[in-house]
C-alpha cells in the first residue's frame, strides 16, 4: 500500500531555504522531510517526521553511496506519493529513489543555477514529473522545464 | 559586527585566511564574526565557530552590521531578507572548492542585479571591503506565489494526496 505523503527533500543551507519558503504547498497535506545534516534538521522535526541522510557529491563516492542507501530505505519505509526537491545530490537520489518506486517527483532547481539547471535537475529531467527552473532564461533551455517565478 | 560565513559545505580556506589577514593588517576595523566550517585554516584576528545551527545563524544575520561570504543562496537568501549588505567571494573548481563553478554565475547574476558585492579573488576582497559601509541592497520582489500555485495545481492533479 503507497502512502499519501509529501516527502520533502532538501540539502542544508539555500536549498532547504528555498524549500521552506514555499512551504504553503504541504500545510494541509501529509509530509516528511530529508535533509542534509543535523544543523538545519532541529526546526524540522518540530513540524514533521525529519530524516537526515548525510552531504553528498561526486567528488566523495563512498560518502555518495551511505547517502544512496539511506535514500533508499527511507523510501521503501515511506513510500511517498510524491517527492518534491531544491537539491542538491541527496534530493537527486530521493527523486531517483522515489521515482523507481512509483512517486511522482517534482524538482525546483535552486536559484543558484543561473545559466544552465544544475547537475542534479539535469539528471533529473528525464523523468521528473515537474520541473522548474527560478530564471526563464534557463527554462528556455530545455523543452520541459518551465519557469512560473521565483522564491528569493 | 561583520559575519563571515563559509556555508555548511567543504572548506573555504581561501576566504577565511583574506579576511583574517585584512583584520591582522588593519584594513577591516570592525569586529568579525566567523562561521568557518571544517578548514584547517584557524583564524588569529577574529571569534569563530565551525558551524551554526539554523536558527543561530539566522540570529547571527539579524545582528550584524555586515556580511562576508561564499556565493551560497544560504547566505544571500538571508542578506536579502534583512537587507544587509554582503560581499560574496564565489567558490571555484579549480581550488577544489566546490563540485563547479555555478558560484561564479550566482555571484555575477545578483551582482549585476545590485543585490550583492562580488569580489572574484582575495585581492579585490580590499577594495569591496571600503564600499561595504555604504552599500545598500537593492531590495527583491520575488513572485513566490507563481511557484507554489503551479506545485499546488500539479498535486491537487493527482488527486487524493491531502
């Protein structure tokens, strides 16, 4: 049985942010959130069941592959209805995870990317459901993203 | 009370030991307050911290006069919510300092949209330094509400997710 949840994915600092700041969209939906690490978790886990699964990136593949199988876990533990993410490579695996198991997944790229999506959204891309750049100048780049405005 | 901040992702060495060294030789009078994350670099010149938890460092914004930081949206998002003036110094590839150099692109954006102050090495970091007291954010009017009705239209679509 999937469940009806939100699973709410993003990295410390700007991206959870940026996350939190169109934080309307959950607040009368089921959620959870994943993040980064335990300095940006304390707030969380006052509104909601909060994960935290480590810093990633390509530069630190065995770092990468803890993160990838507690993404892994907590999605078959979850199973959310839907993923929705800023980034950065944790949120990446969330949706990859979450996709495999049947979640629709939405990536807001972070405003950081001003000339192209960043690695993750264009990893993502493929096969997310909705995807959103902050600057209409990157939206106009690829042929399924849009651009609908921004959060900072 | 100037903040540097280096974010909460892999060292910025190269931002840390400019700013301590321009509080050594005098060009920085002010008090700085440091958030330096895991470098081996340890400051002489200046209180520091390796990191804050988010609410402190939301704290930490609110009181300082002044912001010295990476091109993270973290530390820019917060500028611009209390209109502090921030001179970022982007992380680049080359040094190791982050994955790309998106930093750059991010510093020169909200540069050239009068946000921020970029210097792009440790040697412009002097001359920002002199305009930071007088520097004043242009202030933004994100429209935030586009983002949350298009993600909102998008789950009520699937149905049954409240």
């Amino acid at each position: 049985m999937k469940n009806n949840s939100v699973c709410l994915v993003a990295s410390a600092g700007g991206h959870l942010n940026q996350l939190l700041s169109v934080s309307e969209i959950w607040k009368d939906r089921e959620y959870f959130f994943v993040t980064s690490l335990e300095v940006s978790a304390q707030n969380l886990k006052k509104q909601a069941k909060t994960y935290i699964v480590g810093e990633c990136n390509r530069e630190h593949p065995i770092q990468t592959l803890g993160v990838l199988f507690r993404c892994l876990a907590i999605i078959i533990k979850e199973r959310p209805r839907v993923v929705l993410s800023t980034g950065a490579a944790p949120g990446f695996l969330m949706c990859f995870w979450g996709k495999l198991f049947g979640a629709k997944v939405i990536w807001l790229d972070s405003i950081a990317n001003t000339r192209k999506l960043s690695m993750s959204g264009r990893m993502i891309r493929p096969f997310a459901d909705l995807i959103l750049s902050q600057w209409p100048e990157v939206a106009a780049k690829y042929p399924n993203v849009e651009y609908v405005g921004e959060v900072i | 009370m100037i903040f540097l901040t280096i974010g909460t992702l892999f060292e910025f060495d190269r931002l840390v030991r400019a700013v301590d060294e321009l509080i050594s030789s005098g060009s920085i009078q002010e008090e700085v307050f440091a958030q330096i994350g895991t470098g081996k670099y340890k400051p002489s010149s200046m209180k520091y911290v390796e990191s804050l938890e988010k609410s402190e460092f939301e704290k930490v914004i609110q009181q300082c006069t002044a912001l010295i930081s990476h091109a993270g949206m973290g530390s820019i998002s917060m500028a611009i919510k209390y209109q502090k003036p921030l001179i970022v110094m982007p992380r680049l590839k080359k040094y190791g300092e982050h994955v790309n150099d998106h930093q750059l692109h991010t510093a020169l954006k909200f540069e050239e949209l009068g946000h921020i102050l970029a210097a792009y090495d440790e040697n412009e970091l002097v001359e920002k330094i002199k305009l930071l007291k007088t520097f004043i954010p242009k202030s933004r009017v994100p429209n935030r509400q586009g983002v949350i009705d298009r993600i909102s239209s998008y789950l009520n679509s699937l149905g049954q997710t409240k």
